[in-house]
C-alpha cells in the first residue's frame, strides 16, 4: 500500500469514527437524557470538529487533488471553485431561512429541501456524480458544524429572533 492510499484510509476512518462519536453523542443527549434543547458541550465540539476537519482533508486529498472531481471535459478549477462556494453560501442561506422561518419550522423544512436539490443539481453541472454526493454531504455537515457550534449561542442572546413579539407590542430593534 503506498503513502496516498494509507492517507486515504486513514482519513476516512478517521471520519466515519469521529462521525459516529459526533452522532452518537448528539443522540444520547436528545434522546436518553430527554432535554428538550441540548446544548453543545466539550465532547459534542470536539467530535463535530474533528468530524469536519476530517471530511475537508478528505475532500481535498480525494477529490481535489485526487483527480475524482471532474470528467476531462470538465474545468478542475471552476468545479473547486464552485464546490468551495457551495459549502459557504449554503451554510449562510442556510442560517438566515431557519432565522427568518423560525415560527413556521414546516416551511423551512421545505425552503432546505429545495435548496439541497437545487444544490445538488447545480453541482452537476461542474462536477462528477460522486464529486455531487460527496459536497452535497459536505454541505450537509457544515450545516450540522453550525448547528452544533454558533447557531444555538447566537439564537440564546437573541431571544427576539425566536419568538415573536405578543400581540399589540412592537419587535425589539436588535443591538448594533
């Protein structure tokens, strides 16, 4: 086995492990401690962190540098380009529909499931299928990093974003 392959497998084991710790350890909360809003503690950072510093050097080790992202028909750098865009712009459109439909959850659900469709078919156009799967999954991990790490913060010293105002009173103008 030469140097990039161990690379590869280490990595992914890496990942698949600190994945599952990520999930594992998300799930144990929700569910067998039945707290209704968890919080992210030292062991649920850690785990997501590793889990996305994992997924990123697999990503670039396979797909972009690895030759795996794009037909020859195909321009690397444009598909690079577009697969980096892709995780940051839906990580912010991301945020703001579930800040704007905060009161109305069934409505995001189904703004995010649009947008992951429509994600997954822009790729298309600039990469191979897998290299789709593979950034779509990516996508979704950033979207779960920020769930796990900021958002929850900034909607506690927010409260006005979450809830909306009484009737008959107006909004609090947020801090500058």
């Amino acid at each position: 086995m030469n140097s990039p392959e161990i690379h590869n497998l280490l990595f992914r084991w890496l990942h698949v492990t600190m994945a599952v710790l990520w999930i594992g350890h998300t799930w144990s909360v929700i569910f067998a401690q039945h707290v209704r809003q968890p919080t992210a503690d030292l062991w649920m950072r850690a785990s997501a962190g590793l889990t996305a510093f994992t997924g990123i050097s697999l990503l670039i080790v396979v797909y972009y540098a690895g030759g795996a992202l794009t037909t020859p028909s195909q321009s690397l750098w444009m598909a690079i380009g577009v697969g980096v865009a892709t995780l940051f712009l839906t990580w912010l459109l991301y945020d703001a529909v579930w800040t704007i439909l905060a009161n109305r959850p069934v409505v995001a659900a189904v703004v995010s499931l649009v947008v992951v469709g429509g994600v997954a078919q822009g790729l298309a156009e600039f990469m191979t299928g897998r290299a789709v799967f593979l950034h779509v999954g990516a996508t979704l991990g950033t979207i779960l990093l920020n769930e796990t790490n900021q958002r929850p913060r900034r909607l506690t010293q927010r409260p006005s974003i979450t809830a909306p105002p009484p009737a008959g009173t107006r909004a609090p103008r947020p801090p500058s």
